[in-house]
C-alpha cells in the first residue's frame, strides 16, 4: 500500500506563530474609543460655559485688594466665574513648558501610553505577555507604579511639572485678587455646576472602569 503524504511542517509553524501574535492584543479599542468620546463631549461642554477674555482682562475692573480677607474673597469669586478659563490658563502654561521641553514631552507622552496600552485599556482577560513571559495584573501595575515614581520624582519631568503648575496657579492667583468681582453675575446653581472639572472626573472614571474589573 502506498505510504499517505505528510502534511508540511512550514505550515503548522506558520499557523502557531500566527496564533502566538494574535495573543496580546495591543489595546481594547471599545474602551479606547469610549473614552476618547467620553473626553471630546467633556470639553465641548466645558468649553461652551468659557467667559469672555475680554471681560477676563477688563482693565477697568482691576484694583488692588486692602487687605488679604478682601484678595481671599476675590479670588474664589473670580475662581467660580472664571474656573474655564483659569483651568485653560494653567493648561496652557503647562503646554508651554512641555514644548519648550520635547525631551520631557517625549518621556510623559511614552509613560502615559504605557498606563494606556498595558494597563487602563488593556482587555481584562488578555494577560500582558512581554519576551515571553506572562505577567500578571499585579505585576503590571507594580511595574508602572515604579516607573511613574521614576519618572515623576527622579527626573527632569517632575520639576517642569511642578514649576509649570505653580506658574500657572500664580497668574489665577494674581488674577483673581485684582480682578474686582462686583460686576460679575453668579447664581448658586451654576457655580455648584460641574463645568470644566467634569471632564476630569468623567474622563477618570472612565478610564478607571477597566482597571476596577480587572481587580
């Protein structure tokens, strides 16, 4: 009887390689899109309760306070009529610093696609597989913990943080103790609204959600 002809072995290598790149998927994208929906919808909202620069930078309402009590009472008045545009201001100082720092842009912009990719939106029932070996959730996020540590308090991109959050924070400071707040307008219902910092909170919370599941 004539011997039955074998099967290639290139293709059975070829199926198990296929198979081993298909294990870990780069992200889950459902969660990715929902969250960059979520944030987009967040800052149109935001955007839209945004003051005037104009009434912002009114010359004619700027004195100096008498006294600290008076600044202090200043500041969290113009602070609940500004928050948009304090929150875009001190955006915008951090923007600045990171650009005129690409090499600090370049290491948080690779530290927040870490988080991203291998933990936050990372599907909760594919392990992390890295040079063959499977780490487990703890492991993944001890190992980010580390390297936020790291990055945050043992390099350059934590003072340029700071410094670009206290720059900012000076210039609403100084803002709202000069800005005269007695033609501003401001019910109880909108300042108790969640304006700007419900992107924050929203966009934490959904990106937290896989995290949650997967402990």
């Amino acid at each position: 009887m004539a011997t039955p002809p074998t099967l290639p072995i290139s293709s059975q290598s070829n199926a198990s390689v296929g198979a081993a790149s298909q294990s870990q998927p780069p992200i889950a994208t459902p969660a990715f899109r929902a969250f960059i929906s979520r944030m987009s919808s967040s800052l149109r909202q935001a955007f839209s309760q945004r003051r005037p620069w104009s009434e912002m930078v009114d010359r004619s309402a700027m004195s100096r306070p008498d006294t600290l009590a008076e600044a202090y009472s200043r500041i969290r008045k113009n602070f609940s009529y500004f928050r948009v545009n304090y929150v875009t201001l001190i955006a915008f100082a951090l923007a600045v610093s990171l650009i005129t720092h690409p090499f600090s842009l370049l290491v948080l912009f690779g530290l927040l696609a870490s988080w991203s990719f291998l933990y936050l939106f990372r599907p909760s029932d594919q392990p992390l597989v890295l040079f063959g070996r499977t780490f487990a959730d703890r492991e993944t996020l001890g190992m980010l913990v580390v390297l936020t540590v790291f990055v945050i308090f043992l390099t350059s991109v934590g003072s340029l943080l700071i410094s670009a959050l206290m720059v900012g924070l000076g210039l609403v400071c100084a803002h709202g103790a000069f800005r005269v707040p007695e033609d501003l307008f401001l019910d109880d219902q909108e300042s108790n609204s969640t304006g700007f910092l419900s992107f924050l909170g929203g966009a934490a919370a959904s990106a937290a959600a896989p995290a949650v599941a997967r402990v």
